[in-house]
C-alpha cells in the first residue's frame, strides 16, 4: 500500500471555506483590540471566553495559536527561540511554540500585542499554569489562576463550593483589572448563544454516528475553533448551524467522507496538526475517524448547557469536572460509550509526548479496553505541534499492521 | 565573591564528619542509626510494623500531611525514589512521564511496596498524577486515594477549602481501614511532627553555619530517616546527633546550596560532594519547603480562638516555602538566595529532573534571578538514578573550579 497513493481528493465541507473568514476576523478583533486600547485577556481552553464577551475583554486562546503554529510547521523554529532561552526541548510544544513568539515576534501573524491580563484554570495540567507564568514574568501581564482541584469524576460539595468561589474570586479580579463590571444579564444572553451553539455541536457530534460517516476526523479538527474561542457570539451559532445543515445533509445523502469506508476508528487525544493529511492518506485504505475523545471536551458530557438562571454554579460545575480535571474511570466510560455509540472496530491512542495528563493513562486504557470489550487499541508516538517527533514512516507501518489486526478479528 | 585556593585534596571536613573514624559515641551512633534508616527505609519500615502491628499508608510529596495519617493510628511513610533502573513501568506508562514518578510506580510493580495498606496521593505534578491513575486502575495498594489538592496556595479559600478536604479524606481513611480518627491523636501528631521538623531545621541551620557540618549525603539521609522512622524515634535520634555532634572539621569544599524537588538519591550527594562541593543547604521539596512547616504555631483566622486543627493543618501546608508545582510559586525564588546567604553558599546546584514540566519553566527563572543577585549556578539534568556518572564529576570539578578563579564564569 502507498501512503499517497492514486486516488479522488478528499472532499471538503463547503462550511471550511467560512471559517476561514471567521478565524480572520477574529485575529482583525485582536490586533484591533490592542490598537485601540480596548482590554484583551490570554485565556486556557479551561477558562469560559463567555465572561470576557460578556465583560467585552477580548478572549484570546495561545493554546489554539498555538495549533496554527502546528499546522504551519514552525514550531520546530519557534521551539529554538524558546530554547534559547533556557526552556526545556521536553516542554509542551504549545507552549514552545507560544513563547517563541513572546520571545521574538515571530509567527504566523507577527507579533502578538501583549494581553492587559491572562487567565488560567488548573484543569487541564499544570504546564498551563506555568506556560502563563513564563509569559507573565515576561511580559509583566497580570496573571489570574483559577483554581479547580482534580476530582475523581464529579465536582460536588466542597469541590464545587470551591470551585464556585474561584470563579468568583476571578470575575472579582478582572473587574479589578479592567474597571468593567459583569452584568449578570449580559452574562445570560451570551450563555444562551453559547447554549445554542453547543447544542448544534452536539448535534455535529451525533451525526458522526452514521454509517457511512458524513465527515473525517481532519474535518472536525478543523472546525474546533468557533467552539474553542468564540462561544457566546452570533457569528459562532451561525456557523455551527451551517456547518451542521451541511453535514446532515450529506447523511440524507448517504455521503461517505472516506468512499468504501472500512474501518470505522476512534482517535484518542489532539490530533498531529501538522499532519491532517495523515488522515487523508488513512482514507484511502478504507480508514475513517468516526469519533475522537478530543472534541468530546466541548461536547455535552463535558461543557453542557449553562443554567443561566445561575451560571457561576453551572460554570464551575463543568470546570471542576473538566475532560482533563477527572480519572481514568471516567476516561475510560466516556471510551467504552463512544465504542458502542459510534460502532468503533479500534482505538489509536496517540501518545502525545507533549500532554501528559491525556496521555500517560492510556497504556492502561488500552489494556482495559481491550480486556473488557475485546476492542484492540494501537498506541502511536508522536506529537500534537512538533513533526519532528512523529516518525511519520513508523507510524505508517504500525497503522498498517493495526489494520491487519482488525481485519484477523473480523 | 572571594576567591580562594583550593588544595585540590578530597574535601576533609564534612567528608571526615562522616567517615567512621570521625565520629565517635553517642552521636556517632545517632548517625548511624539515621544513616541506615535513610539509606534503606523500606526495611526501617518493615521493622516499625512488626514491631506495632500497625498499618502503613505511603504518600509521595511533601505537600501531603503526614499528620492526618497518624491521626487515624496508621505510620505514615514518604515513599522515596529508589534511584533504581527498572524498565517494567513502561509496560504502564510512557517514558515521558518524570523518571521520579516512574520509579515510584516500579517500586510498586515489584512488590517492594508490599508493606504499605494505602497510599495517598495529592495533585502534585502531571507525572504523578499519571502514576495514581495506574496505581489506582491496577489496584497496586488495598486502599488509594487522592487528596483534592488546591494548586494556588494564597487564599483564605484554599485554606479553608482543604481543611475540609482532609477531613474528608480522613473520614474515608476511617471508613475504609476501619481506622477511625482519634481527635487527641491529631493534636499529638502535629505536636510531634513539629518537634521533628524543628530538629531538622535546627541541624539544617547550624550545618549552614559549619557549627555542625555534617555531610550532604548524610543530611539527605536525616530527611529520608524524619518522614520513615517513628516521631519520637527520630527526635531522639536526631536530639542525640545535635547534643553529641560527631568531630569533624569544615574542610575547603565549596559550599553551594542543592536546588530542585524531591532529590534522595544519597549516593549521587555524596558524588557531588567528593567533586570537592559542600552541600551547605538544600532547597528541595522535601527538605526546606517541608522542615520549616509548623501546624502549632498557625495563628487562628481573624476572630476564631482556638484554631481549629484542620484549619492549622491546611494554612502551614499551604503557607510553606512553594514548590514550582502550585501558585505563585514567585516566594520560591526568595527561599532560595536567603538559603543562599544564610549558609553562606558560593553558588547553586540546580538539579533539574528530566521531563519535570514546573521545574523546567521555574529553571530560566531561577537563573536570571541568581545571576541578578551575582550567584553562579550550575543546572544539572538527571534522572535521579545511579551514582553520578565521569561526566558529572568533569563538570562539577569545572564548577567548582570557578570558585577557585575567583566565582568569575569560566
Ligand atoms: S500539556 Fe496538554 S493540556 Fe497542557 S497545554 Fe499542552 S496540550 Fe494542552
Ligand atoms: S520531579 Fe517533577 S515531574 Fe517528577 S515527580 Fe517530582 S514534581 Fe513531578
């Protein structure tokens, strides 16, 4: 088999064309932001952007900059100026990436216009909380951690009393900074945009289950962004909902995104953003990514509905409980539910050498997966930003051979 | 800084303090006693439970209070790194995980971890907090369990939130090993573990002024011997050390103070110390971010007489010198050049464990601020195993050897 071999190029949903546009207009917003004096905040994917529209501070997520540094593929670059600064080559390559640009103004957009605060939640890992302090003792922006302590699987009681006064302590904090007050009301009108939109993810999501699959794996990745950094505003319910009319009707259609799909799998953890393609390539050996337990942290099981009547309790509730906030249990429902849901023949785990706290419980989900529910599982090494910590040709030979097993199981 | 000549022979006094012709009597006897307690805990261990009968629980960072465990009639023990090569926790998880935290788990795989009834875990760092989720999927102790850890540590919140959170944790220690909490038991223990520390703290301060300059190796020891033995055990033993101080002179090592998290591979001090270094004090997360902690003398919150013991216990765990793991982790900075000056040290060791995500972003930090305060410092990247390496001791002699020129870089 050729990884590029003879074949119709992958078809892409018309809705990547808009979002083009919209992640343009959003990095015009940041740079106009900065130009004109207004507030903007670094934000963790963990901390809720819907505060900061309602607040009308800028919300800017280094983390998703940090992707389109991946799939550019200069992180490698990017990483030597961090480097030479004295940080470590083993760092996330997010943050490798990020300060490289702190450092040398360097990046796909330039230099980025340093933030009037930065805000962080401790529930995804503790790199986040120190990728903010290397910018904050940097640059001298204010930083703000919001604490959010791992739980088991839910944030209740004094978890989420805790968590609760956290977020209030940071909403007391900001106005502090920024001399802008939140107003419940507004507050509950961006919920109620941000609700809608993650219904329509939800939907997004549940419209993977369809055999053939409407979408790849890369087309999901892709579409991330409005999630990640636009929650709350009008522009992000309309795209998802074209994005979803889209997808539905290529269900009607009985579109297959992956022709002769063969193998319906499930990928585990951030994809290599350097390397979309390498889906693309698996498409034409039948390979199709129904699901993935990444965009899961936006969906329902993670970042449900806001109760607007009280949002900083609903908030810290699905803070505390965060995808990356709770254990191995949990982890390893949500597998055994996406299995089943979606009709998964295998797992590929992708070690990602960069995230610790996705990666270092999967030998063991893997282990279990396979034990309770005969589901074979393939750990692959690489990295979410960095290409040169995938082996691309290993990788190529050990998905081959991981076919091979589902085949034998068939 | 000033210059001197150094004679080029093995440092005589803090190596002869801990040769066995140079200590005699009692506290030669105290020495060898916590010497061979530090040396091989695990038999201590064994010897403290066939003599009681008691159960064991093992933890793994000094955040976590040693206290809350004796309340409930249990022995607590700081499980420490082996320091040995075992390749079997890679069948578990993957070789980015610190190699710290790896050997704890191996030691757990190899059943050298029979003796513990439960562990306890906290938060701690993204490694560790990989380890608990094998630990605890792969049941390697009857009883694991995990303490909501709060990572910013400056808020009356978090100290309230935690006060909570052990008593939590204590009611499911009681429910679970059917060990319930004696409330004069708790006050007992946080007396004795106070007295303990104020031990190490004193020996720690009068090695900082040579009055007492025993060996690093030997110091490490002590710290391995306060969180294995019995509390008044160990008091005794130590009263005894500090009473009897064995002969010994300060030789012409160079005194530099020992920078990192958890460091008790006590071969590896003493290779340090034979490249002609004197490990005059240490700023390490188990020895002076832990011996200053003292629960006793935690005033009451504004308004409430007595303090409440949970309360006393949350605000010193929190309040201690931080480790670069919680926030703001800044003091820690501080902490080190006042260890600096204290003993008197002529530069810094900073022993960077390999894949330690916090202490990798702490180190640029660190540095810039020790070249600010015009105090040379080496980095050292490691594993925590083995014995030093011929490369190791060619670097630590060129370290060394600066001094000699004058502190000048060279
Ligand atoms: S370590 Fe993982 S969760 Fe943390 S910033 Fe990197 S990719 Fe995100
Ligand atoms: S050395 Fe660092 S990464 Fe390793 S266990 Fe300690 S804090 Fe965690």
């Amino acid at each position: 088999m050729s990884a590029t071999g003879e074949r119709q190029p992958m078809k892409r949903l018309e809705a990547t064309r808009s979002l083009r546009s919209l992640i343009k207009g959003y990095y015009d917003d940041l740079f106009r932001t900065a130009s004109e004096g207004r507030p903007s905040a670094w934000l963790n994917v963990g901390v809720p952007c819907e505060f900061f529209y309602a607040m009308d501070i800028f919300p800017f997520y280094p983390e998703n900059y940090g992707a389109a540094c991946g799939a550019l593929k200069i992180t490698p670059q990017l990483s030597a100026v961090s480097e030479a600064h004295g940080f470590s080559a083993d760092l996330c390559s997010y943050v490798r990436a990020t300060l490289g640009t702190v450092f040398s103004g360097e990046g796909p957009y330039g230099e980025l216009p340093k933030p009037t605060l930065q805000v962080s939640a401790m529930n995804s890992c503790i790199m986040i909380m120190v990728w903010w302090r290397a910018v904050q003792r940097h640059w001298e922006v204010p930083t703000f951690v919001v604490d959010t302590p791992l739980v088991r699987d839910q944030s209740e009681g004094i978890n989420l009393d805790y968590v609760e006064s956290e977020l209030r302590r940071m909403v007391a904090w900001v106005e502090g900074q920024t001399g802008r007050v939140l107003d419940l009301e507004r507050l509950r009108e961006v919920v109620r945009l941000s609700n809608e939109g993650k219904e329509i993810w939800s939907e997004v999501l549940d419209l993977r289950r369809a055999r053939p699959c409407p979408i790849t794996a890369a087309d999901i990745f892709t579409h991330m962004f409005p999630m990640v950094a636009l929650r709350g505003t009008p522009q992000y319910v309309a795209h998802l909902r074209a994005l979803r009319d889209e997808i539905k009707q290529r269900v009607d259609e009985g579109f297959a995104a992956v022709e002769g799909e063969r193998y319906r799998l499930l990928w585990d953890n951030l994809p290599p953003w350097f390397d979309l393609k390498l889906f693309d390539d698996l498409a034409a050996r039948g390979v199709n990514f129904v699901i993935d337990t990444y965009t899961q942290a936006w969906g329902p099981r993670y970042m449900g509905p806001i109760d607007e009547v009280d949002p900083l309790r609903s908030f810290a509730a699905y803070m505390g409980a965060g995808f990356l906030n709770v254990q191995i249990g949990r982890r390893y429902d949500l597998l055994a539910e996406l299995v089943d849901l979606y009709g998964v023949d295998g797992v590929v785990f992708h070690s990602d050498r960069s995230c610790k706290p996705f990666s270092l419980v999967q030998v063991e989900l893997r282990r279990k997966l396979q034990e309770n529910l005969g589901i074979p599982g393939l750990l692959l090494e690489g990295d979410h930003n960095d290409q040169t910590l995938l082996d691309r040709g290993r990788a190529w030979s050990q998905l081959e051979s991981f076919l091979e097993v589902i085949d034998g199981r068939r | 800084m000033s210059g001197r000549a150094h004679t080029g022979e093995p440092p005589a006094g803090p190596g002869a303090m801990g040769s066995a012709h140079g200590a005699s009597g009692a506290g030669a006897a105290a020495l060898a006693r916590l010497r061979s307690v530090g040396t091989d805990p695990l038999s201590e261990l064994a010897h403290i439970k066939e003599r009681t009968g008691l159960m064991a629980m093992g933890y793994f960072d000094s955040y976590l209070p040693e206290e809350l465990i004796m309340a409930h009639g249990i022995v607590p023990h700081r499980v420490t790194v082996s320091g040995r090569d075992d390749p079997r926790s890679h069948e578990f998880i993957q070789g980015y995980a610190c190699p710290a935290a790896r050997d704890l788990l191996e030691q757990a795989l190899r059943g050298d971890l029979s003796l513990l009834d439960g562990v306890l875990f906290t938060r701690y760092c993204d490694s560790l907090r990989g380890v608990f989720a094998v630990w605890d999927s792969q049941k390697l102790s009857p009883f694991v369990d995990f303490v909501r850890y709060p990572t910013v540590v400056d808020t009356e919140g978090a100290v309230t939130y935690l006060a909570q959170e052990l008593q939590e944790v204590s009611a499911r220690i009681a429910r679970a090993l059917d060990a319930p909490l004696d409330e004069r038991r708790l006050l007992d223990s946080i007396a004795a573990c106070d007295r303990k520390r104020a031990l190490v703290a004193e020996l720690a301060a009068r090695r900082a002024t040579r009055d007492l300059p025993l060996a690093g190796a030997d110091f490490l020891a002590v710290l391995v011997a306060a969180t294995t033995m019995l509390p008044d055990e160990f008091t005794a033993a130590l009263s005894t050390l500090l009473e009897h101080p064995p002969a010994g002179e300060p030789g012409d090592a160079v005194p530099v103070v020992l920078s990192g998290t958890t460091f008790d591979n006590i071969a590896l001090a003493a290779a340090i110390e034979s490249a002609g270094l004197y490990l005059a004090a240490d700023d390490l997360s188990t020895g002076s971010r832990w011996y200053g902690i003292r629960v006793g003398s935690q005033p009451a919150a504004a308004g409430e007489t007595p303090t409440d013991p949970w309360e006393a216990l949350a605000r010193a765990y929190l309040t201690k010198p931080p480790c670069s793991v919680k926030e703001p982790s800044s003091p820690r900075a501080d902490h080190l050049v006042g260890l600096v000056r204290a003993s008197a040290a002529e530069g810094v060791l900073f022993y960077l464990t390999k894949f330690c995500d916090s202490e990798q972003v702490e180190w640029p930090f660190l540095r810039d601020r020790l070249a600010r305060e015009g105090i040379p410092v080496m980095m050292v990247e490691g594993d925590q195993k083995g014995e030093g390496s011929g490369a190791l001791s060619t670097r630590l002699e060129a370290f060394r050897e600066r001094f000699e020129l004058g502190g000048e870089d060279s």
